[in-house]
C-alpha cells in the first residue's frame, strides 16, 4: 500500500512518496525491534541486556533512514551506540555482576505483558497510521518501542533497567517524530537528551551503595 | 554582537569556567552572583535593536542567533523575561553563600539559567520543551554527585519529565495540524490530550503529582527548591506560548474552563493532603503544588486580568519559596534526618525558624505577605464566575494553613528553656533581608507590578 503525504501545511517536513508496506528493510527492522525489546525486558543480564539495546538503535537506525537521508539518520544509530558505550563502561567499572536467577513466573508474565504491547500496536498502528498520515510500520516500530518501554519502565525497580526503559520509549518517540519533523537542531537536541540519560544512568550505576539499593 | 551571545553563550561559557574552579567554592559562589548582576544590569542598560553610541564607537546589538538551521530570538519584548530570570538567579545565588552546598550547584545551575533563556528565544517555540529537559537532565547529576544511592524520587523526576517533552512536542505538531484543517474533530480531540497530559505531567498536576513531595523529602531543599521554581515559571510560558501562537486554542471555548477544573483541583487535593500529612519534610512540595494551582487557576480566567495574576505571583512564589528552602537549609534540614532537627529549632535557630514560619504563611496567602494580594485577586474573581469554585478554593487553602500550622507547632513545642542563636551573623543577614522583602512585598505590592506585567509583551496575541 502507498501512502502518498502530500498537504504541505501539516507535513512540510516530509513530502515523499513512501511505498513501505511489503519493503523488506522496514520488516526486517520490525522484526529486530520485536526482538531485541523483548530481550531488554526479560534479560537480566546487563551484557545482554545492552547489546540488544545496540541492536535496537540498530532497528530505529533502518526505520529512520526510510524517512530521512541516511547521513542524517545515522545520528539515532551514533547517538544510541553512544550511549550503550557509556552503560557499558559504567557498569564494568561498577563490575556489576550478572544476574541470572531463573525467575520463570516474572518472565513469563513479562511476555505475557510484551504480547498484550504487541496486540495494541496491530490494532492501533493502523489507527495511528491514518490519523497522523504516516507510513504503518513507522506507526508499529514506534508504538511497539513506547509500549514495551513504558513497561520495562512500570515493571522494573532496579534504576538501569528504567533508564533503558525511558531509552526505548524515547527512540520509538524519534520514530515517529523523525517523520513529522525534520530538524537538525531537533536531532542535535534529542541527541542531547538521549546522551544525558545514559550519562545520569552512568551516574546512578556508580553511586557508592547502588547495589544494594538494587 | 547578538542579545542571544550575551544572556544565552557568555553565561553557558562562564559556567564552563566556574564549574574548572568550582573548588573555591566561596570564590564561584561570589563570581556568579556577580555575573548574574551585570547580566541583569546589562539587560535594565542595553537596548535591543537599537545604535548605540559611546563617544565616536557605536554599535547595535541584533536580537538573533542561528543555529543549526534555526533562530534563537531574544527582543525587546523578552527583555523582561531575562531580567526576571537573571534577578531571579542572583537571588537565588546570594543565598549559597551563606549555606552548604554541593559544589556543582552554582555553575551548572548558571548555565540551567542560561538555557532558560534559551528556551524562551527558541523557535519555533515548541523546542523550548527540549531544553527544559536539557535542564532537568542537567540538574538531576547535581543531586546525585554527594549521593551514595538514588532515591525513588529523583527517578521520578526524571521519568516524568522525560515523558512530558514527547507529548508536548507531538501537542505542538497537533496544534499546528489543526490549525491548518479546523473541521478535524479527531485532531482536535488528540492535540488536547497531548496538550493536557504534557503539561498536567510537567506542573506535578494530579494524578502525576506523586514525584513532587518525595523529591523534596528526600533532596537538598536549596537545590530541589532552586529548579522547582524555575521549571514550572518556565512551563507556564511555555502555556501562554502555546495560547499565543494557537488562535483556535484561545478561542476554544471549554478550555478555560477546563483549566479551571484542573487548577481547583490542584488546590483542594493539596490542601487535603497538606492537612493529614505526618512528614512535614513534604510541605515544601506541597507549596509548590499550590502556587501552581493559583496560577492555572489564574490562567484560567482568560483575560487580561488573568493574565497579570499569573505574571504577579512570580515574585511572591519566588520570594516565599527561596525563603523556605534558604530556612530549611540553615535549619540543616537533611534528606537523611528528615524533619527531626527542625523540631523545637526556634529556640536554637529563631531567625531560620521565623523566617520558615514566614515563608509558609505567606505561601498559604495571609495578609500582610507577599502571595495575599494575589490569592486575594484570584480569589475574587473566581467568586464572579462560580460561588462553589471559590468555596473549594478556600477549603484547599485551610487545608494547606492547617499543614502549615501544625510545622509551627513542631517547630515552636521545645523544652529547652534558654534562647540560642544557631544561625552565624551571614546566615542571619540573609534570612532577615528575605523576612523583610516578604514584608515589604506583602505591605507594597504595587513595587514589583511594573517589573513583572511587561513580560506579557512577548505574547502579542492574548488579551
């Protein structure tokens, strides 16, 4: 299916024609998006746990760059492996250690939860689609990373895994603005905003008694 | 030479070299209060847009920046606006001198002033929600930096602040979107949720209240208290900003009563909760849940006179608060001790705990103090539209003067006998030049309501 953006006063930032649907790249980033939000969830392992979050900014790196020129879509995939690179390096200095207790009933009921997201975003997406004019896997990559994120965000206590969370939710929010705004300045400012969570992570990651107030 | 060079990039930059010295911390504490007075000066002097001639040398300074593709603004209609924050810093900085405090404070907090500012020259407007979660983000290191773990309430803070800035950024592109094709139902029913659920998450507006009080409860109060003034005065511009710019928001005609609601809301659930709260480390938040209630409820009556409430009560809100967290932290309120050290305190530390007792009547609205003419004005003319809206005003209010007394009791019950001046002689300057501001405020109000209506010049369009 084509969606054709073409009223200039609502959508100045991105008249294109798009012909997403059926387009291999978007699929494939969807399916990395399906993926690796649900390792982020479940995973209790920080190592694991960050390299699905490379893997994502990967997926919102493929999504965007539909949208905008690849020079400038790159920025989400720098600015996102920026920010795994501080988490990583916080939590090796902190030599966190791996957590990985067998907590089946958490899991279960994490994807229990991950399922009803995946559910929303079917139904919703084409609703979002048709309301905002945006290509429907733009819509389902973005709903998808907001809703899992907004769980990873209510589900969690330990401080990293909500900062990944307010991560996620935050690319999948770029997703969506990418398409309706298409300024530098925006991009160098989210840049900004996503680095400085990882770095308050960082923080957070480093304070004297943090493992115990885990 | 631009006014966005000398209110916005000399002070970021002067921060930058502070924070290398932050430790002589007496010496930054001291630069910055100074800085922060010849900006303020600089803005009272200097003219936007104007020649100015100095002997054979003459020159202008222009009212743009561009960056990265878009313009920073500052005229003379945003003159105001600057001069109100850069006061506002120079109190704020003043206050340092004479307390402990974390020695990120001063120079981050100068370039949170500077990007202030920044937001209000940004535009378009709506990035102005990005950089006030630049400053958050900038602002949450600053607690955490003496902080051995991270407490419930700075994530909070953050998380609820970070999800703010995308519903206010799609609010915006909505609004536009509206604007564009009014006969769009959907759109408009969807640009005012985002609208309402941005800035109801962004002024701690009930249900998303819950942050506030365990943040102050468990901070710095001079550091929490700092931001908590700022962020929401900001935020409201960011309000008129939206009203300004949105002919069809304005004249939308459930909105103003909409924010009614919310505003009389914000004022009852605070006083009830004020009321039976058994942690009076929390009534500082609580405070500023109900300045913000008055100036929604302000904003509310969709005029004119609205208008000039809502700018009015910045320096009472200033006044009272800085007055409190100043209290507080000479007080050597802890999050760690809680309230503790406060009870029975007027007999160690009678300036602090006076001026505390001050601050908190004064938030409450009492007369004679600085927020009574503008709870007064507020209340007189909610009173025109709606008898029973003025009644839940006025329980919210007992409400929050029954928190208030009962942290006077705490703090005057003592069974030490003798009288001692805790407080050292900067300490008892300080606070006695803030008790006497609130006097003189709250006896003369009329001195400060030529300094603060101009700053409606920036929003050209409302009444």
């Amino acid at each position: 299916m084509d969606i054709l953006v073409d009223d200039p006063r609502r959508y100045p930032a991105s008249r294109r024609k798009y012909s997403l649907s059926g387009n291999l790249l978007s699929t494939a980033c969807l399916v990395i998006l399906l993926v690796t939000s649900l390792i982020i969830l479940i995973s209790k392992n920080w190592r694991i746990t960050i390299l699905a979050l490379v893997f994502q900014y990967v997926g919102v790196f493929g999504l965007v760059s539909l949208i905008w020129p690849l020079t400038l879509a790159a920025v989400k995939l720098i600015v996102g492996w920026m920010a795994c690179s501080i988490f990583s390096t916080a939590s090796i200095l902190e030599m966190r250690e791996a957590e990985t207790e067998d907590e089946l009933s958490g899991n279960l009921f994490k994807i229990i939860s991950a399922s009803l997201i995946w559910v929303f975003v079917l139904i919703l997406s084409p609703e979002l689609a048709r309301l905002i004019s945006i290509p429907i896997d733009i819509a389902r990559g973005s709903l998808l990373l907001m809703g899992i994120g907004f769980i990873q965000i209510g589900m969690n206590q330990d401080p990293m895994k909500i900062i990944i969370g307010l991560l996620t939710v935050l690319a999948g929010f770029e997703i969506l603005y990418a398409f309706l705004e298409a300024s530098i300045l925006v991009t160098g400012l989210l840049a900004l905003v996503n680095l400085g969570i990882a770095f308050i992570g960082s923080i957070i990651l480093t304070l004297p008694n943090m493992e115990e107030s885990i | 030479m631009s006014s966005p060079i000398i209110w916005i990039i000399y002070p970021v930059i002067f921060s930058l070299f502070l924070w290398i010295l932050r430790q002589y911390t007496v010496f930054v504490k001291i630069s910055a209060v100074v800085f922060c007075g010849s900006l303020l000066l600089t803005g009272l002097l200097l003219p936007i847009n104007t020649f100015i001639n100095i002997g054979t040398f003459s020159f202008e300074i222009s009212d743009e920046l561009l960056i990265l593709g878009r313009r920073l603004v500052l005229d003379n209609n945003d003159q105001q606006a600057i001069l109100f924050f850069y006061g506002l810093a120079t109190f704020w900085f003043a206050g340092t001198i004479t307390i402990e405090i974390n020695e990120h404070f001063v120079p981050i907090a100068l370039s949170i002033v500077a990007l202030f500012i920044s937001a209000i020259a940004v535009e378009p407007f709506l990035y102005a929600s990005i950089l006030i979660e630049i400053c958050v983000l900038m602002f949450i290191p600053i607690i955490l930096w003496d902080r051995k773990t991270v407490e419930q309430g700075v994530l909070l803070f953050l998380v609820f602040q970070t999800l703010a800035m995308p519903l206010i950024l799609l609010a915006g592109w909505s609004s536009g979107g509206f604007e564009a094709n009014p006969t769009d139902q959907a759109l408009l029913q969807q640009t005012l949720v985002l609208l309402g659920l941005g800035f109801a998450i962004m002024l701690a507006i009930f249900p998303f209240h819950s942050w506030l009080p365990v943040f102050v409860r468990q901070n710095h109060p001079y550091i929490t208290g700092f931001i908590l003034t700022l962020q929401p005065i900001l935020v409201l511009f960011l309000a008129l900003d939206f009203l300004n710019a949105f002919v069809w928001l304005r004249n939308f005609p459930q909105l103003f009563e909409g924010i009614r609601w919310i505003g009389l809301m914000i004022v009852v659930i605070t006083g009830f909760l004020a009321a039976f709260t058994q942690d009076m480390g929390r009534m500082f938040g609580y405070a500023v849940m109900l300045e913000n209630g008055f100036a929604i409820l302000a904003l509310s009556l969709g005029n004119q006179i609205g208008l000039n409430i809502l700018v009015l009560s910045f320096i009472p809100r200033v006044v009272g608060l800085s007055v409190w967290a100043l209290s507080l932290s000479v007080l050597k309120y802890m999050p760690e001790t809680g309230f503790a050290p406060l009870i029975g305190s007027i007999r160690n530390h009678p300036i602090a705990s006076f001026a505390l007792i001050l601050a908190g009547l004064s938030i409450s609205g009492l007369p004679i103090l600085p927020t009574y003419p503008i709870h007064l004005m507020v209340f007189e003319n909610i009173i025109r539209l709606s008898l029973n809206h003025a009644v839940l005003i006025f329980l919210g209010t007992v409400g929050f003067l029954v928190g208030i007394l009962r942290m006077i009791r705490l703090l005057v019950v003592s069974n030490q006998k003798e009288w001692l001046f805790g407080e050292n002689w900067s300490q008892i300057f300080f606070l006695t030049g803030g008790i006497g501001m609130m006097l003189i405020f709250g006896l003369f109000p009329k001195l400060y309501f030529p300094l603060l209506l101009p700053i409606l010049n920036a929003f050209e369009y409302l009444p």
